[in-house]
C-alpha cells in the first residue's frame, strides 16, 4: 500500500520535490514488491508447505531488493524516462514469476486462505498491469472507456485490501482458537500432572501402612493366636479390597473415607494391648458424600495417634474424630489421650524435624488438591497439668470439583 501511494502521488508531488519523487517511486515499488512476497512466505508459510518453490521466493526477494540501487543509478546518470522504460521491461518478467506462483500454490496448497490469497493478489496483478499498459499502448484506448488508466490500478488495490482483511480476519480467529485450544489442553495437562503427584504420594503411604498391619499378622501368629490371625486377616482382606477400588482415583468423598476408616480401626483395635475407644462425630448440616478428599487422607493421623500416643499410654485409651464446618471450610480434629507429642519423642528418640512419612505425604496431598488454597493443618499438645494428648485439626475448603 505504501508503494501504492507513492506511485500515485506522481501527479500531486510539490515541484520542489518533484526530484526526490523520482528516486523515491520505483525504489519503495520494490521494496514493496519484496515485502508482499516476504508476507505471502509467512503467511501461506510456504517453507513448510512449498519448501521447493520457498527458494525461488527467496531468490526473488533477493534480486527484486537488488533493483532499488539499480533504479537508483539509473535516475542518477540517465533520469527518470529510463526508469519507466527499465520498469516496462522488468514489469512483465516480475508477472509471470507471480502468475506461475499462484497457480503452484492452488494446486499444492489447498486451503482458504492461500485461494483467498491468489484471489486478491491476483485481482491487483491484472489491474495493474492494465493501468501499466499505459506506456505500450497510450491513453487513448483509456480514454475511449472514459476511463483514467490509474482507475484499475484504484480498483485492484481496493479489491486486494478487502480480500486481505477477510484472510487477516480468518488468521487472527484462527489464531484465537489456536490459543484456547492450547490453554484447554495445558489445563488438562496440568490437572494430569497434579493427579500423577497425587498417586505418588499416596503410593508412597500406602506401603507404610501395609507393612504395619502385616507385621501385626506376624505377631499374631508368633505368638500363637491363631484364631485372631484369621479374623485380622478376614478383616484386612476386606480393606484392603476397599482401597485398592478407591486407589484408581485422586478423589475420593468424606463419607467412604469415614467408612474404610472405621474398617481400618476395627483392625488397629485388635493389634493394641486392651484395645481403646474409637469415636466419631459429625455435624448434622455436612453432606459427607459432596466433600472431595483425597482417599485415606485421615488414615495417617489416626495411625500416629495410635502408634505414638495412647499405644505408650496405660488405662483407658482413646481417639476422637470430630468433623465441622465454619465460613465454607470443614474442620477434621483428630484428638487422643495418650502420652502427647513432647513425651511420645522422647520415649521413641525421634528427632523434633521429623515429621511421620504417612502424615506428611498426607498433607501434601491435601494441599495439592485443594491447590494449596486455605488448608491448614495444625498439630497442638493437650499436655496439661494431669491431661495428656495430641490434637492435630486439619481445614480445607468445604467445596471441590
């Protein structure tokens, strides 16, 4: 288009500048020339799509650029009607290239925008040289028509830039959905991503609490209660059936958690010497089976309660599970009354860094599910006076998808 202009402003350049015109029109024609095939390589993006006749339009953006100085010269030592006649004979080689051009891009590249493409270029291409039949014909023959020569080249133009805008308006929709395509995909990507942690991290529990419950067969059959072995075993064939169907998903509901929870303590009840008391409650106003967790997501902090409180603890024993909710968030509290968190180290020589593999992989989970959005998981010693105990209050988000 800028080419165009100039080549139009022949006939309104100021006389002062009328010399500068002269150097100016035929240089920026070319460059414009360059230009166009430099766009129709990007946009057809013919060095995927046409990678042989690519290297002719490179040869082409090279020797039309090698014209500017050329024509330079030319005005320089022999004026401007040397141009015209330079151009003239320059002008129909340039066509042809372009005509063979379109018609090797319509056979191989069979799509919209490069039928589209050929269309509009090929509409200016004809009206042009028409209008720069001019210098071989005269103007009479125009004249005749009513007509200025420089009126095809006007309606080439106008039709070339409408059929570009259509191609423009196409790429850039096409380039939109391009764009939500990708963010659809990435986002399925990512939430594939997030899953595949989550699998790692619950396999990395799952183990731990495996290798417990089997080595409580052990010690049945060692120490000759066989009858409890094969209720223990009955019992933990059961659960684990249970996990392994709720494995397969990175979701699970708060209601199946609660209810292989209890298949879980029902065992651990077995396994502690005189047993102890399990209690859960639930508010009223919570529907467990709309709560997303992920599965056995309590199981670790009711084994630590177990296993590093009330196990060392003498007398009554006890763990509590209360379940509410506040302001959109659901509130689990895990309570015992063993021997807390401070004595419980010192009996088992654990380092206060350290943190039960079970329970923190765990909570990483929880925090990956809820995307690390308001969850809170808190441990809190109930050691006070004559009282004992640990209280560990996990919150997360009340809703999930």
């Amino acid at each position: 288009m800028l080419a165009l202009t100039i080549y139009l402003l022949k006939h309104v350049t100021p006389p002062p500048y009328i010399e500068v015109y002269k150097y100016l029109n035929f240089t920026i024609q070319f460059a414009g020339y360059a230009f166009y095939i430099a766009f129709a390589r990007y946009l057809l993006d013919t060095r995927a799509t046409l990678i042989k006749w690519d290297k002719y339009f490179e040869v082409a953006i090279k020797a039309i650029l090698a014209l500017i100085p050329g024509f330079i010269i030319i005005q320089f030592f022999f004026g401007y009607q040397f141009q015209e006649k330079a151009f003239i004979i320059i002008a129909p080689t340039l066509t042809i290239f372009i005509i063979a051009s379109y018609i090797v891009i319509v056979k191989r590249i069979q799509d919209k925008f490069s039928t589209f493409f050929v269309l509009g270029s090929l509409l200016y291409v004809i009206s042009a040289n028409i209008s720069f039949a001019e210098y071989a014909i005269g103007r009479e023959w125009y004249y005749n028509l009513g007509l200025q020569p420089m009126f095809f080249m006007y309606l080439g133009a106008i039709l070339q830039c409408l059929i570009f805008a259509v191609i423009i308006g196409f790429i850039l929709r096409k380039i939109q959905d391009k764009s939500k395509n990708a963010e659809v995909r990435l986002a399925v990507k990512l939430k594939e991503m997030e899953e595949l942690k989550m699998t790692a991290l619950q396999s990395q529990m799952n183990p731990h609490f495996l290798f417990n419950s089997l080595n409580s067969i052990n010690n049945f059959v060692l120490k000759n209660q066989v009858e409890k072995a094969s209720d223990y075993i009955t019992k933990f064939s059961k659960l684990i059936r249970v996990i392994l169907n709720s494995s397969s998903s990175p979701k699970s509901t708060l209601g199946e958690e609660l209810k292989i929870l209890a298949l879980y303590v029902r065992l651990e009840q077995m396994r502690v010497s005189g047993g102890f008391t399990y209690e859960v409650n639930v508010s009223d106003d919570l529907n467990l089976d709309k709560i997303k967790v992920p599965p056995l997501f309590l199981q670790p902090f009711i084994e630590n309660a177990i296993w590093h409180g009330i196990m060392k603890k003498e007398g009554d024993k006890k763990i509590e599970l209360n379940i509410n909710y506040t302001e959109n968030k659901v509130i689990c509290v895990v309570k015992d009354n063993g021997v807390g968190i401070d004595k419980s180290k010192k009996l088992t020589h654990i380092d206060q860094r350290r943190k039960f593999s079970g329970a923190k992989a765990t909570e990483n989970r929880i925090r990956m599910l809820y995307q690390n959005k308001d969850v809170k998981i808190k441990t809190k010693s109930l050691a006070k006076e004559n009282n004992t105990g640990t209280e560990v209050t996990i919150e997360f988000p009340l809703n999930s998808n």
